[in-house]
C-alpha cells in the first residue's frame, strides 16, 4: 500500500471497468463495427459517426474473440468460445434483421478465423474438426444480400499438422494465401489454387514472418516481412516469378538490438481498388505511422495520421476514404479513432471513460535501458507512484510479459495502474527472446540460451538496487503465460531477490507442459523450447519444479481449469510442491476460464485477491 495520502485510492473494480475496445471493421455502408467489453466481456459493438451512441450487437455472455465485416453486405461474421477454452464457433449476423445464423457447430474443434471472398457469398477459415492436432481449410457459403443461402464447411485443403492460417482470398475469389509457422520466426506461405487444390509455396525455405498479406490484383501480393533482413518491411511478390521485393519500412540488414534505431514494421493495411497503404514501425514500443500509394513496388508517401502512443488493426472504410485503427497510449485507454485519407488528425469514435478515476491520476513510463553480461541492454518501462522518493522508498512490482515472442509496449494496463495508485512501481523489461528489435534479439533464449532470459530478469533487479526511491526488499515477480514461467525460474535461480511471487497461467514444468498443451500447438512451441525426444533432459533440468526446494517467498498461483495453451496441471503441482516446503502459497482457479481471465467478475475477484496477498507479503 502506499505510504502517502496525497492521492486517493481506488478500488480495482474501478479500473477492470474501464472498457477496452479494438478490432475495428467497416461495413460497405460504413458503419463501424468494433470489440468491447462494456458488459464486462467483449461483445461486438457499432457506431456510425464520431460522437454517436454505440450499439451493442450481440448479446452473449461468452467472449467474442474476433468480428469480420462483409466486404458487400451489411453483415458480419464473429467467433465466440465458451469459458474462455479457445474453441470458436462461427456465426453469421445480418445487420438489417438482427438474425444470427450459427455458422459451425462442433464444440470440440477450434475454428480460427480466415477471411471473406471479394463477392461476400463464402467465407474461409482453418479449423481442426478431424484431427485435433491438424488445422484443415475450409471454404463456407453464407447468406449474402439476408438470404438463406448458407452452406455446410468444405474441406478444401489437408493440412501438414499443427497452425495452418488462412490470409486472405485473391481478387477473383478463385485462390487463398496460407501461413503455417513452423515457429514464432520460420513461417511457410503459399497459396492454394481453389479449382485445383494445387498449393504453391511462396516462401524459399529461409527462415522468415510473413504476415498482413493483401493480393493487389496486378499479380502481386503484398506482406510484412523479414526475410533477408533483421527487421520486418513491407515487400511485394511477383506471383509469376515468385521473387520477393522490399517496398517501404525496411532498414536493410542492420540490426534492430535494443540500441539501435533499425524498426519492426508491425502492421499494414491496403485497399486493392485505390491503391492505398498505411503501416506502422514500431519505434521503441511506439508507433510511427506512415500512409502513401502502392503501385507494385513503388511507394509514394502521403499525408499520415498523427499517432502518440501504439497504433494497430488498421482497416479502410468504404472507397478508402478513411482509416480506422485501435489506439492506446500510456494513460489513454484502447479505442478505435477514425482518419480522413490525407489527414493528420484522428478523431476518437469510441471515447472510453474511466469511471471516475481521475484520467490525470494515470502515471506515464520512463523508457530505460541496463546492461547484461554479454554486453548487450536490455529494454523496460519504469513507471513510478506519486511521492515515491528517497525519503519514501517503494515496493516494485517487475512485470515479464509472455509470448517468449511477445513484446511489451507503453500501452494502457488497468491493472499496472491500479498497482501504481497503490503506491507500486512498475518495471517491464522486454528480455532477450523479446519481439520488436529484430529477430537476432528474438531468438537469444531459444533452446540452451533459455535461462539467459531469466538472468535478464536479475539484472533488472540489480537495476533497481541502484534507485534511491525504491525499497530493495519489497520487490514482487509477477508474470503471465511464458511470463509465468519467468517467476517461477526467477524465484527459483534468484530466490535472494524477491519479497513475492504472482504467477498467472505459468509454466512449470517444460515436460510436462509439452505433453498436455494442444496438440496442434505442440511442434510450434517445441521449436521455441526444445523437443520431448531431443531435449528431454535438458528441459527437466530448466523447469522451475526441478528447483523449487529454493524458493522462499510467497506465492500466488492463478489458473483457468479450461487453458488449452498451459494445462492447468502445471499450476496444481507447482503450488503442492511448494506447499510442501512450507512456503505460503494462494491457488486461484476459475473454472469457467482458460488462458486469460475474461469475465469481469472473475477479474476482480482475481485482483482483490492478488492485493490482498501483496499488502500481507510485501
């Protein structure tokens, strides 16, 4: 708890409302379709105009994972799971009746998202409904112009095993572009003749990304990539050479280690009719936003939106018009903001209120930089509570995020704030093995380098030995997903460090984790982590439980009973085996949750009980 009484606090419900919206789509008559969670789990949304009231479209208790507008009707398709297992089902919703038509129905299979064809008749998607560890294609008719006309799935392509991704359609609808990563760095494309059922491999068997993938209906198709490079750039294929060419956004092959300014481009949209584009880099975690004209492999530069803060999910509107995207910013909560084509200025369209906590009680980040053993600097954010001081030291709360291949950035964290009005500092390093400074960075924890990334932790710790306003003593590991695994290893090489541990949804034991995850995830992660039958040994001596006779400090295990992506066996035998070193220890498990905690009530059960366990630990 905080020290002073110079700022109130507020409960942690009051931060967990502040709604979060995103996935912004454009119907052909321009309405606005969008993700929030306003009723306390995301649901799909519309407005038509800045400043008008949103209207809540679908009215369900189970989180809707993605929405998709026709291309040619006023109607959309939405996936939706149920309690949080990540097995979506999808469903079509005809914007003039309201009429939600079930589009799959198979509970046991995951059906990811694909894309509309040109015509708005039939829809894509990669699902695995015979082989759970197999992702198939399938193409589905849907009831263009509010008629009935829908279909049952066609399998048209078998997948090799594990992801297979569907990107998008061609212009005639006649072909598809898939992505398989083989890891989070090593990506396959092809495209899949849908006459045929010939597929053509695009990508030259380099490890590469591929990624925001947009045919341009002159024989090219455009991507996000870092093949031959460090960094991502836009590039174009040649779809009748196969050759591969940079566009815009690339910095040759420079590095882009922490230091340096060479930068990920981190998402592109295009519109085939006009011509245009509009990327981002990601400068340091924040976005630099560029617009211009494609024309093959020309790129002419236009007048682009002004961004403070992170800008993703761009889409264009009707005829190109205007461009909408998800914006957030340190102390601006996620929302979609609108641009006219050719203007500077973005207008917010979803304005997302914060329940009467002041907005200027919202602490910004300090990006710094510390040195590790080999030389290299790591990145984080450091944020610190009003009146921390020397003559008022703080607890800290080191926060690793998940992924490995994921990236922290200055976005807006209800919850770190929460934190921070507690009187908490707040330190995110992005560790080794960290996505946005190139792929170099990416893969310094990868396999034997694994515990690399840990001693990056330590080192922020030992950072933090140096700040006058921090209280060395009271320092909390707090971490989800792979994250989680990043607490468990960090208070079980470094147990000296800690005065807390929170694990969310971590791994803690390699093997067992590889065993039980789902099976068309297991060759993905094994490439990051290391193989069952080549690594075994290896894996066992890295795992947290192989140590956990070390830790000292107390911890907080949290878990959903339906986690596809880290059984929540793994959070069960970490919390008895350090039980039985009679250590406290709190275990929170929801059983209508997975991998993240989704329903609201949930969250703040979740969190109270996290602020209860720090204020009696640290």
């Amino acid at each position: 708890m905080s020290d002073t009484d110079s700022e109130p606090t507020y409960g942690v419900a009051r931060y967990l409302a502040v709604e979060h919206v995103d996935s912004p789509t454009f119907t052909p008559a321009g309405r606005l379709l969008f993700l929030s969670d306003a009723s306390g789990t995301p649901q799909v949304w519309t407005v038509d105009a800045a400043g008008a009231w949103p209207e809540r479209l679908t009215p369900h208790e189970e989180r809707v994972s993605t929405v998709a507008a026709s291309p040619t009707d006023e109607a959309f398709v939405f996936g939706m799971d149920s309690g949080s297992d990540e097995r979506d089902q999808l469903f079509h919703h005809d914007l003039r009746t309201g009429a939600e038509t079930p589009l799959t129905d198979a509970p046991g299979s995951k059906h990811a998202w694909g894309a509309w064809d040109p015509d708005g008749d039939r829809i894509a998607y990669a699902a695995n409904r015979e082989d759970d560890g197999r992702f198939d294609v399938y193409v589905q008719r849907v009831g263009a112009g509010g008629g009935d006309g829908y279909g049952e799935p066609t399998k048209v392509h078998e997948g090799p095993g594990g992801w297979l991704n569907v990107a998008t359609f061609g212009p005639r609808g006649d072909r598809l572009a898939l992505t398989k990563p083989r890891s989070s760095y090593d990506v396959e494309l092809s495209l899949l003749d849908l006459e045929s059922g010939d597929r053509r491999t695009l990508s030259d068997g380099e490890a590469a990304t591929y990624s925001h993938l947009h045919f341009d209906g002159d024989g090219g198709l455009y991507c996000v990539t870092n093949r031959g490079a460090d960094t991502a750039h836009v590039g174009r294929f040649d779809l009748e050479s196969g050759e591969l060419e940079k566009v815009a956004g690339g910095d040759g092959n420079r590095s882009g280690e922490p230091g340096t300014d060479a930068w990920d481009v981190g998402a592109l949209a295009y519109d085939r009719d006009a011509g245009r584009a509009v990327f981002a880099r990601n400068e340091n975690g924040y976005s630099a936003v560029r617009a211009g004209t494609l024309r093959g492999t020309e790129f002419e530069p236009s007048a682009s939106p002004d961004v403070d803060g992170i800008a993703s999910e761009f889409v264009f509107g009707p005829d190109a018009e205007r461009v909408a995207f998800t914006h957030t910013a340190p102390t601006e909560p996620y929302g979609v903001a609108v641009a006219a084509w050719g203007e500077r200025e973005a207008t917010d369209w979803t304005p997302v209120g914060t329940n009467g906590v002041p907005p200027e009680s919202f602490r910004e980040p300090e990006t710094i930089r510390y040195g590790m053993f080999d030389g290299r600097e790591i990145p984080a954010y450091w944020t610190l509570p009003e009146g921390a001081s020397a003559e008022a030291p703080v607890p800290v709360v080191v926060d690793v995020h998940g992924g490995p291949e994921h990236q922290r950035r200055p976005w807006f964290h209800p919850t770190k704030q929460f934190f921070l009005n507690r009187g908490y500092a707040v330190l995110e390093p992005n560790v080794r093995g960290s996505s946005g400074y190139g792929r170099t960075y990416a893969s310094l924890d990868d396999v034997e380098k694994r515990m690399d990334s840990v001693a990056d932790v330590a080192a922020a710790v030992e950072w933090l030995d140096g700040r006058p306003e921090v209280d060395s003593d009271r320092v909390v590991a707090y971490g989800r997903s792979y994250g989680g695994f990043m607490v468990l290893a960090a208070i079980t090489e470094y147990p000296d460090l800690w005065a807390a541990a929170v694990d969310f949804v971590g791994i803690a034991d390699f093997t067992t984790f590889l065993k039980n995850t789902g099976e068309w995830r297991r060759s993905h992660r094994e490439a990051e982590y290391g193989s069952l039958e080549d690594d075994y040994e290896f894996l066992k001596s890295i795992s947290p439980l192989s140590r956990v006779e070390n830790v000292r400090c107390p911890l907080f295990v949290q878990h959903g009973a339906n986690d596809p992506r880290v059984p929540v066996g793994e959070a069960e035998q970490v919390v008895e085996a350090v039980r039985e070193q009679g250590v406290p220890v709190e275990k929170l498990i929801f059983e209508d949750e997975g991998h993240h905690t989704t329903s609201r009530e949930n969250l703040v059960e979740e969190f109270e009980a996290i602020a209860g366990f720090l204020d009696e630990h640290v």
